[in-house]
C-alpha cells in the first residue's frame, strides 16, 4: 500500500507545472486570522497572506473548501515550503483578459484612479492602465471628476506585458457608440441650421466645433462683428457654443460655422446712426504702421490713416499718438457699406492751425519763424501755430545768385519773413525774404520806364551779350545785335568791363525780371529825332522867307497907293 501511495504521488508530482510564475488551482484548507493555506497537491502547502484575498470594497469572502488559482513562485524554498502568490495569479488573469480583449477588440472595465502628465491612471483589476488626456471623451474634457469613481468602458489600444505598459481609450467606445448618431446628423445637416456643439480645437485662425461625431470650423472672422486677433479671445476648448450652420459639403464632410451671424449685424442703417461729420468717442483696438483702428460701438471698427492723426507732422509714428484701449475723440470721413470700412480722423476734432493761421495773418505781413529744414528749392520756416512756410529760392535775395544764399540759413536759425501767399486749403504759405527791403527793380522802374534812354557799367562782358549795371540790384543785359548797327562778331571788341554806356530799355520781363538794353536803338531814336529836329528847322526856315517877301510887295504896294493919293 505504501509503494502504491509513493507511486500515485510521483505521478501527480510530475503532472503539475510546478515552473515559477505557472498558474495552478489549489483548495483552502486553512483560514487563520493573518493567512490562508492552500493545498496545492506537493509535499507541503503553501500560505497565502489573508489581504491578498480581499474584494476590491475590502470584504474577506474565502471558505475552507474553496478552490483558487495561485501563481507558483518556488516548488521548495530550501526549508521544504512552497510559496505561492493569489496577487501574481490575478495579475496573469488581468493580463490574459487584457490580451484577449485587444486581440478581439472587445470592452474592458476599469475605474480612473488619479492624474498624471499628459493623461490618467486607470485601474482594470489588479493591472494599473494608463489614459490619455486626449481619449477620455470624443471632446475635449478639462475637468473629468464626475468620470472618477465610476466603472467605465475602455478599449485596449496598446499593451506590452514585458514592460508592463497598457494604454487604454475611452474615446474609441464613444465614438462607436455615436456613429449611428454621427451618420443621422450627416444626413439632417443643412446650411442654415442652429446647433450645439463643443469646441475641440483652437488654431490661430479659428476653432473647430463638434457637431455630434461632425466637426465644424468656426472661422476667426465668424465669431465676432468686431475685429478679433486670436479665437481665445472669444471661446475656449471645451466650450459648449450655439453655431450656425453657414456652409455643408457632405462629400468632403466640410462644415462652415459662425457665431457672430446668431447676432443682429451692426452695420445695418449704419449711415443713418453716423452721418459724415459726426465726432464720436471711440476705443483703440489695435495699432499698426499705418495709422490705428478705434471701435465706435461693439462690433464696428473703423481706420484712422496715419495722415488722418495730425495737422502738420507728416510722418507720424501712431503708437506715439495712441495707446491700446486709449478712448479717443474722431470724426466720421467715409463709410463704405459694401466693403465695410469706415475712415476716421483725429486731427478733424482739432481746429486745423492753417486757418487759424490764416484768419490772424494777412499777405504782406511780416513774421518771425525759425528754420525747419534747407532744401535744393528753398528754405522751410516754423511759424506761429506750428505750421511750415517756404521760402522759394529765388525769393530769398533779388540779385544775389539762389545757390550762394541759401547757403546763408542753417536748421534752428532764426529768420523774418513777409507773407506772399496763404492757401489754407492746400496747406501751403509762401514766403519772401528778399521782399523785407524792397523791390529795387520796381523802384528803378518807376522813374526809368520802358523806352527810357539809361547810362550804366559794363560789370560783365561775352561774346553774345554784356551786362550792365544800372543800379544797385538792378541790372541790364545788352545783347550782340542791339550793341551797334553795325554786324559784329564779339561783343568784347566794342565793350570792355567797366566802361560806361548809354542804351535804351526796350524790354521789360516782370517774370524773369530781366531788362534788355539796346544801343543801337538808342542811336537809331537819336538819328531819328535828329532828323526831325532838321526837318523842323527847315520848315521854320522855309516859313520866314515867304513871310518877309509878302512884307516888302505888301509895303510897295502900300507906297504905291499913297503916292496915287498924294497926286490926286
């Protein structure tokens, strides 16, 4: 009997898996009030800690009789004891269900047990599973404490037992479940429509909406009337938002979405509420290069151009003339319904310094000014009131050559001028600087007209022309054909420089303010009053002869008549 009971043992013996880490049954044949014995069928039993047998709400439910799977760690441990482990068996299960469902990508339960970066932690049994952020909800979810506590359906997406890694989707389950729903809302889908929907991405140019298993894309330029520069401005992921359907594709599944069409348009009547001419308060909602843009009301922003900010500078910086969110006075220029735009002004709210300039002076005026700037054609002047005048060069010095004056004014100098010219409207002044001493040619020419015979000096001499001095400022030119009647071939071999010479103005141009000189007209006035100076003389001559003949006939006929009488 004995033999037959070693054999039977040696039997079972080599039956058994006995390889660490193997699963194996075994029956409780001892509960104490720390372990659990379980007979396993070798020579000794082995003990199990009592808490690996707890339920997961910590209730002890195992009776003496019970059969269990525990997992083999060591056959004998040298002491003649094996050691098993129901916690290793109940991973190995966990993980055989965990194979079995990714294989056949069926549903596994498990419960959010805590957060971690980028995701949450999840416990299925006794193996810890990792979730990521973005698979918990078919949208994207901030808050996910009404999922803790809860046992929820996942997918196995991912799993590697050597490394112990489980990477589970709650997404996958929900999106299956709303298919059905999804293909519903593609065949209902219209433009026009109102949904619900919650925001599931942000871009730089927008935020993309889900519909229901749709996505739509709510453009930057449809969430608001008024100008808005990112889409955080106005939703924020996870956001429930009503939208309107304003474009569907159902071949590409492109869905255009809007916000701000759910609102009344504030352009509407628009012109009505901002005539021309009307001064508002405005906000500064942005600044550029070129100039600033300000909201008259929620939803309508207009431009002021950087040439609408000033009077008088020109190349204003706007930044240094607005600040963000700055409230500012402006004046409505332009309305463009169709295009929605509206020109607005900030210098139109102030009085224009050109007409206020031009209301306190008058030409002829003298001012006093400091030197803004030379150029090649003339000097600008800061006057009075901050506006500019320029000083042309050819009125900067009657005679003197324009290049060599201009050469007299330096930037910060401080000048006089007289007012020749206002034109408010062009914001234009014009100055004279030459003006302050007088006109000598309009001095000269007022007691030297045209025709007048003139002396003066030869001060420059060339082979067509020469010019002549006739006074101070004021000088002739004396062409090569009006020198002498004569044909000659070099005005230099009849005038020398400095000799005097005697000529008749035959021109005068008050635009060039050029007199031109003639001697041979000169000579030719001369012949010609010569000559009639003799043709008088001889008439006169000619007139006494008869008359004294006349006389002597008339007195011998008067001696003749006496003596007739005398006889008589």
């Amino acid at each position: 009997m004995t033999e037959s009971f070693a054999q039977m043992f040696e039997e079972n013996y080599q039956t058994l898996e006995m390889v660490p880490g193997s699963i194996i049954t075994g029956t409780v044949v001892d509960i104490d009030n720390d372990d659990v014995t379980i007979n396993v069928g070798l020579k000794s039993e082995g003990v199990v800690p009592k808490t690996q047998f707890l339920n997961p709400d910590g209730t002890f439910t195992l009776s003496i009789g019970d059969d269990v799977k525990v997992a083999m760690e060591i056959v004998d441990d040298g002491n003649g004891e094996t050691r098993v482990s129901r916690e290793k068996a109940k991973r190995k299960e966990t993980w055989d269900k965990l194979e079995a469902a990714h294989t056949d990508q069926e549903i596994v339960t498990g419960m959010i047990s805590g957060k971690v970066k980028g995701g949450f932690t999840v416990d299925v049994d006794d193996i810890r599973a990792f979730l990521p952020g973005s698979l918990v909800d078919i949208r994207p979810t901030r808050d996910i404490s009404n999922l803790e506590g809860q046992e929820l359906e996942f997918q196995v997406i991912k799993l590697d037992q050597s490394r112990n890694n489980v990477v589970l989707s709650r997404r996958a389950v929900l999106e299956s479940e709303f298919s059905e729903e999804k293909e519903q809302l593609i065949r209902e889908l219209a433009e026009g429509q109102v949904k619900q929907g919650y925001v599931k991405n942000l871009t730089d140019y927008g935020a993309f909406v889900d519909l229901g298993g749709v996505d739509g894309l709510l453009h930057v330029t449809d969430m608001a009337w008024k100008r808005i520069r990112h889409p955080s401005e106005k939703v924020e992921v996870g956001d429930e938002v009503t939208v309107k359907v304003l474009a569907f594709d159902p071949e590409t599944l492109r869905v255009s979405l809007g916000l701000k069409q759910l609102e009344a348009d504030p352009w509407i009547d628009i012109t009505d509420r901002y005539p021309p001419q009307t001064r508002v308060e405005a906000s500064v909602t942005n600044i550029t290069d070129y100039g600033c843009f300000a909201e008259i009301e929620p939803g309508i922003e207009g431009l002021v151009h950087v040439s609408e900010m000033d009077w008088v500078q020109r190349n204003v910086i706007p930044s240094k003339v607005v600040t963000l969110g700055e409230k500012i006075e402006v004046m409505i220029l332009d309305i463009d319904e169709a295009k929605r735009r509206i020109s607005l002004g900030i210098k139109q709210c102030k009085e224009n310094p050109w007409f206020a300039f031009s209301r306190n002076h008058l030409e002829g005026d003298r001012v006093r000014g400091t030197v803004k700037a030379v150029m090649d054609f003339g000097v600008f002047i800061s006057l009075e009131g901050n506006v500019d005048g320029l000083v042309h060069l050819p009125d900067l010095h009657w005679s003197e050559d324009p290049n060599v004056s201009v050469k007299r004014y330096s930037k910060g100098q401080e000048v006089e001028a007289v007012i020749l010219q206002i034109d408010a409207e062009k914001e234009r002044i014009g100055l004279g600087i030459k003006q302050l001493d007088g006109d000598p040619l309009a001095d000269y020419l007022a007691e030297h007209r045209r025709d007048s015979v003139v002396t003066g000096e030869v001060i420059a001499a060339e082979q067509n022309f020469a010019i002549v001095k006739l006074a101070e400022d004021v000088d002739g030119t004396l062409r090569i054909g009006e020198v002498s009647n004569e044909r000659i071939e070099d005005v230099r071999h009849i005038l020398k420089i400095g000799d005097k010479v005697e000529a008749k103005i035959v021109n005068v141009d008050g635009r060039t303010r050029a007199i031109s000189l003639s001697i041979r007209a000169k000579e030719q006035q001369a012949e010609k009053e010569a000559h009639l100076e003799y043709q008088r003389r001889t008439e006169e001559a000619s007139a006494g002869a008869v008359t004294l003949g006349d006389l002597v006939k008339s007195q011998l006929e008067k001696s003749s008549r006496e003596e007739e009488e005398a006889g008589t």
